[in-house]
C-alpha cells in the first residue's frame, strides 16, 4: 500500500464516517494526535494509531501531513504563534504594562483552550528538543521575552521575585490552563494571578482587567 497521494487527489477512503461538528479531516487528525501524544507519549505514538483514532487509513493521513514531526510541529506552532501574532497591538492598545499583561495573558489563554486539550504538556517531551522544533522552540522564547519585559516593567524596586522568575511564572501560569476545572472568565482569573505574582492586587488590577477589557473589542 501506497503512502502518497497523486496531485489533486483526496486521500483513501474512511473506515467510518465523521462525526458530526467534528470540523476538518486535518483538524481531527491533530485532535487525535494531540490525545494520543498525551496519554502514550509522541515516540510511542505511530501514524497508523493516529489514523486509527480518526477512522481514516494511514494513507489519507499522509495526504494532510508528511508524518507525525509534521503534525507535532504544527500542534505546537499553533499553541504560540497566534498570542505572538498579537502582542504588539496588545502593548500599543492597552498603553499600560499591567493592563497589557492582563490582555496578554487572556489572549494567551484562549490560544490554548481553542487547541486541541493537553498541548503544554507537550513542551518538555525530549523529542521537542530535536532541530527540526527551532521555531517553536524560538517562538516560545519570544513570547517569554514578552511577560518578562511587561514583568520588569510592573515588579517594584522592592519585590523579592527578580522580573525574569515572575515572568516565567506568569508564562507557566497561562500553560497549566488545561489542568484547571473549565469556567467562562478562566482567561481573566489567571491574569489577576499573573498580576499578583508582579505585586500588583486591588484597585489596581481591577483597573487592569476594565481597561484591557475596553481594548478588547477593537482587538478582537
């Protein structure tokens, strides 16, 4: 059996159908991708188990994906790249760092939850470490450069945590969101965490949160 598919052609046929609302083959492919690199690890997870979580052959899960580096890379790029895509109107919009680290986090949330569950956990399997994962990994050091710098900008001359370890806090904060029970302001509760490991509570992160949520709406 063949593992390519000839230009312009879909690939084999399902072993069963769709599911309703599932969305697009790809889409289930990382779906199932994601779940299975998170309960057997990515080296013990095949492209066949892949395309059998789907209901695919193997040979329709190469038309969408080269092989399971290819689907893992694109799993991961999609849990950072979109919060990188915004930053920048994040910090220009909302004028002030607390209130920019308040939208940063919220927007950082939702990339997470609007990908495939478990993807943080993905961050420190050994094969993440591989050359062929540069760019994620490069990614996700410019968004750690985003919280530390908005970090150094709010921690006091005083506070015993150093903008580099509150920083990161903050970035850790924002990937444990799948291990928290799921609620509608999830994104607005771990910013006003991220607000307080930079010393920051009260009156002043409410003033955050109202105005990172004013500057929301043009944003979105």
């Amino acid at each position: 059996m063949s593992g390519q598919a000839g230009a312009g052609r879909v690939g084999r046929p399902r072993t069963r159908g769709r599911a309703a609302g599932a969305g697009t083959a790809r889409e289930e492919i990382l779906r199932a991708a994601a779940a299975l690199f998170g309960e057997f690890g990515y080296a013990a997870t095949s492209t066949r188990a892949i395309a059998d979580r789907v209901g695919v052959r193997q040979a329709s899960l190469y038309y969408h994906f080269a092989g399971k580096d290819e689907i893992l890379a694109e799993l991961l790029e999609g849990s950072v790249r979109p919060t990188l895509d915004v930053v920048d109107a994040v910090r220009a919009v909302a004028g002030d760092p607390a209130a920019a680290l308040y939208a940063l986090v919220v927007a950082d949330v939702e990339t997470l939850l609007a990908g495939p569950p478990g993807i943080a956990a993905l961050y420190t399997a050994p094969e993440v470490r591989q050359p062929r994962f540069d760019l994620f990994r490069e990614h996700r050091q410019d968004l750690l450069a985003v919280y530390t710098e908005l970090a150094a900008d709010l921690v006091p001359a005083d506070h015993p945590v150093t903008p580099q370890v509150a920083g990161a806090a903050c970035m850790h904060l924002v990937e444990m969101v799948g291990a928290l029970p799921s609620r509608p302001d999830l994104g607005g509760q771990i910013a006003l965490c991220c607000l307080g490991v930079v010393g920051i509570t009260g009156e002043g992160a409410d003033r955050a949160a109202r105005t990172a949520a004013r500057v929301a709406q043009p944003a979105t």
